[in-house]
C-alpha cells in the first residue's frame, strides 16, 4: 500500500473511496418484517445527502432465520441498485453490542458467514466480540466473496481509556478490517475529546478508514468532525434512529459542510 492509499478503502464495483474527504453519511434501514425493511430502503434510495445505508437484519426475527435473511438480501440489493454508487452495508447486531439478536458464536458465525459469503453487499459489519477465530473467519469469507468488512466494537458503558481504545482499532485493523469501527459512552466532556484523540492518532497509525462516535447527546460533536479528526463514515437519522445522539441527516450534512476543510 502506498501513503496514497493509506486510510482509504476503494468500494469494488462502486466508485467510492472510504476515507477521501468529507465523511459520507449512513442510515440505517430497519424493521420487523421484510415489507418494512423493503419500504425503508426504497424511501432512503432516493436521499441524496445520504452515502449510503446499514441494512439492519437483527429486528427480523430476532436475526436468526437465516433463509429469510438472504432472501431479503437479494430483494434489497435490487431496490438498492437505483441508488447507484451508494453503499450498503448488512449488519446483524447482537444484543450485547447494542442490538436486538441473541445469538451464540457458532449461530452468529454462520448468519453472518452466508451472508458474507454471498456478496450481497458492499461491506459486511462483523463484531470484535466473538474472538480472533471467528472473526479471521468471517473477513475470509468476505473477501473471498468480494466484499468488504467493518469489523466494529461497541461500549454502551463508559469511554475506555486512551489506550484501550487504540488497542481496539489497531486489533480491528490486524484482523483484516477494511474499516475499523469504535463506539463508546461518553460520561464527561473529556470522555468526548480522548475519543477524538483516539480517533487522530489511529488514523495517523492504521492503514485503514475508521468509523469513531461517542454515543448520546454529549458526542454529538464527533459524529459531525469526521474529516477533522479522522472518522470516515458518520452514522445519522431519517425518522427514528438506530443509536442515541444521532443527528437528523439533513442537520449532520449541513454541518459537516460547515465544518469542511475543502471549503
């Protein structure tokens, strides 16, 4: 990789570079039953501030039907295909990462591993969580298939510390991550500015993109100051939300074109 390259992420097939300028805007598209998660995607399809949407397969039921979930892979990947160079990314949360599945390893590995290894989407999220194994496992299945991985780590908790949350992106990155995603709980100012912190230094370190958020009201902030401290995707809203503190997509826009450095 050359210092060019370093910290971007070129989509195949897309024409988009994860990591090249002004963080690109994702939201996530939800439901209960196909028909809804259908309906979302093909509202959120025609939203130009958007770079993109997370599929969120874990509130259909409860993530675990994984011949239903593929099958609704492929409805969306043909109502996504009039978004044109627009990402989507198919995540299945487990619930002790914030979302609604309850899964063990060997169920987790295998919802997500079909879905990796049918290419039904341009990056694949996979959990820190579930251990080197797993993890290797599904990148390789990924990349075998063409696709990309966010591998990612959530703390509903608390900010670790400086360290700890270095140590968490640079792990990410060693077990193949294309894009290296952190998500903490601030408690404090200071919890916001040692994620910003975190944020700069891996990008100066890694060599690829990160997603960084403090959650909640407090660090907003960092969802919007991507492009200054080195978060390359921002997660944001249209209608309800799939995280706290998330900005309405429009307001996110706006202020990051705000706070642009190619102004």
């Amino acid at each position: 990789m050359s210092d060019s390259e370093k910290g971007l992420y070129r989509v195949p097939g897309k024409g988009y570079v994860i990591g090249a300028g002004r963080p690109g805007i994702l939201v996530s598209a939800s439901g209960d039953t196909p028909g809804a998660i259908l309906e979302s995607v093909s509202s959120l399809s025609e939203r130009p501030e958007i770079a993109g949407i997370e599929l969120r397969l874990d509130r259909l039921d409860r993530g675990r039907n994984s011949d239903e979930i593929l099958e609704l892979a492929d409805l969306v990947n043909v109502a996504w295909a009039r978004a044109g160079a627009k990402l989507l990314i198919v995540t299945v949360r487990s619930r002790g990462e914030g979302g609604e599945a309850s899964f063990s390893g060997p169920e987790y590995e295998r919802l997500v591993g079909s879905l990796a290894r049918s290419a039904r989407a341009d990056l694949i999220d996979v959990e820190l969580c579930w251990g080197e194994g797993i993890v290797r496992r599904l990148v390789q299945a990924a990349h075998l298939s063409g696709a990309g991985v966010i591998v990612s780590r959530h703390d509903f908790e608390k900010t670790p510390e400086l360290e700890a949350m270095l140590s968490v992106l640079r792990r990410e990155a060693s077990l193949g991550a294309d894009v290296a995603k952190i998500a903490v709980m601030p408690k404090t100012p200071e919890d916001v500015a040692r994620l910003l912190l975190a944020t700069a230094r891996a990008r100066a370190e890694l060599p690829c993109p990160l997603i960084t958020m403090a959650m909640g009201a407090l660090g907003a902030v960092s969802r919007v100051s991507g492009e200054i401290f080195g978060s390359a995707l921002t997660f944001a809203r249209i209608g309800g939300g799939s995280a706290p503190g998330q900005l309405e997509a429009g307001e996110a826009d706006a202020v990051m074109r705000a706070l642009s450095l190619q102004r």
